[in-house]
C-alpha cells in the first residue's frame, strides 16, 4: 500500500494541516508520498523532510504576516496603477523558506515529493519533482497578482509559474497517478464563519480564492468517481481566522489535532464537503 497526504492551499489557515498531521502521526499514519499545492506545498516540503509535525508547529508559531505577506504601499500604488503585476514582493517568502525547508533539492527529500503550480500563460497543471525547492514552493504558492509569478527550471527548460490552486488545490488525481492506493487529504479549509467581507484587498483575493477551490472540490466529492480508498479530514468549522492572520496559528493547530483525533476515534464519518452557511450573530 502506498499512502498519500496531499496538502491543500490555504495561506494562513495552513497552520490547520500541521495539527492534522500531528494527529496522524501520532496515530502511526505516516506518508510514503507527499503531493502539496501553495501553503500546503509549503507544509509538504518541511514533512517530507523527515522531521515531526511537532517541528512544523515550531516553524507555525514563530510566522508573522511579514515573513509572508510584507505589505509596500508604493508596490500596492504601482498594482493598482497597472505599473505593476503584484502587490506582494516574493523576497520574504523565499527568505523564510530557504531558512526552513529541511533540503535545497525537491529530489533529495525522504519523502518523494510532488509540489503542484501552473503555467502562468496557459493555466497547465505542472508538477514538480526534481530542481529547487525554494524556486518550486515559491512557484507553487504564488497566487497571481498578489506575489510575481515564479521562473523555475523545468526540465531544462524556464518556465513561468502561478499557484498551483489555480487548477488543482487538492490534488488527489496527481497523487493517485503517481501510484497512490490510501489517500489522506489535509485541506485547510476557510474562513467558514466571517460576518463581513475581509477588510482589505489582499485578504478578500485570498478569501475569494478559498471560497472558489472549495466550491470545485465539493462538487469533486459529490462525484466521487475515485477508485483509491479517500480519507477527507474535516477542517476546524467554524473558523474566524482571516487567510492572512497569523496570530491564531497556535489555536488553528490545537484545533485541527483535536478534530483529527476526535474524528478517527469516531471511525472516520463523511465530512461536510460542502462549505458551511452560519448566520451572522443579531
């Protein structure tokens, strides 16, 4: 048997995959592949590592916003103005990663590895399994418009790279023909319980972006048509947490490891695939 986790994209809210990974480590359940889309290529890529999801945690605790999203006004001005094609410089994303990713080539992983991103022009899935693995995770986890696109090497040739949740934020197809017989989806969920719309730009592109790939994946799973055995981990519901807050990470991971114990002691029941409606307090 060959068991997958495949890590969703999410920003903020990928700090929810480090307590579902916690959870199913400590249950023995541990990963002979890994596929990672955007945050969760980010989350992938430090597993695949081969240390404990205890260490991401580590990692979770210590982010701030600027370690991800440093916010420059006249950057912001310039976007807005057409002069520019992102509000977000890449710079402190690939600082933080080159400063935690546990190899520097995708191939030298433990765990074989495959980080998922899209080509800027065409919107064609790539996957990315040997090269850079700053240059990859940085591809896969830059949203248009938000972060630049990415050059990476692909097969000797450059090419320009998005975030791969653009075309498949959880990508249970690429693991399954990789070989893939169990798989563990990691989803990072969304902002399931807001009362308003987010306050800023970057935050509502983010947000936009989660309700969108939630939506396509919910109607996935109503069309189950996988022939693998599929473990859909329910996200912590309902969450407040802004994609671009970092400060609940702590809260986020807790919660996750509790609802991922909580949900295999109960034999694992069908998740609520589809994106829950609360009503707004008053």
């Amino acid at each position: 048997m060959t068991t997958a986790f495949v890590l969703s994209g999410g920003a903020s809210h990928g700090s929810v995959q480090v307590g579902m990974a916690i959870a199913l480590e400590k249950r023995g359940i541990r990963p002979d592949l890994i596929v990672g889309t955007s945050v969760g290529a980010i989350n992938g890529a430090w597993l695949a590592g081969g240390g404990p999801a205890a260490g991401l945690a580590d990692l979770w605790l210590g982010l701030r916003r600027a370690d991800l999203f440093p916010l420059h006004p006249l950057l912001g001005l310039r976007a807005f103005a057409g002069k520019s094609t992102h509000f977000v410089p890449d710079v402190a994303l690939r600082a933080t990663l080159s400063r935690h990713l546990p190899f520097e080539m995708i191939e030298d992983a433990l765990t074989p590895l495959i980080i998922v991103a899209a080509d800027a022009l065409s919107g064609e899935e790539v996957l990315l399994t040997a090269g850079n693995a700053v240059d990859a995770v940085t591809a896969s986890a830059s949203l248009p418009a938000v972060y630049p696109p990415a050059w990476v090497n692909v097969s000797g040739r450059d090419r320009l790279l998005v975030d791969g949740a653009i075309v498949n934020n959880i990508a249970i197809t690429t693991a399954i023909n990789a070989g893939a017989t169990d798989i563990w989806v990691l989803s990072t969920g969304y902002s399931c319980d807001l009362t308003e719309p987010p306050e800023t730009a970057l935050a509502a592109a983010l947000h936009a972006v989660s309700l969108m790939v939630q939506r396509r994946f919910a109607l996935e799973m109503a069309a189950n048509t996988y022939d693998v055995p599929i473990h859909l981990i329910p996200p912590p519901c309902p969450v407040l947490v802004s994609p671009i807050d970092f400060s609940q990470s702590a809260e986020l991971i807790e919660r996750a490891a509790e609802n991922t114990c909580t949900w295999l002691d109960a034999g694992e029941p069908p998740a609520q695939s589809v994106p829950a409606v609360h009503s707004a307090p008053g």
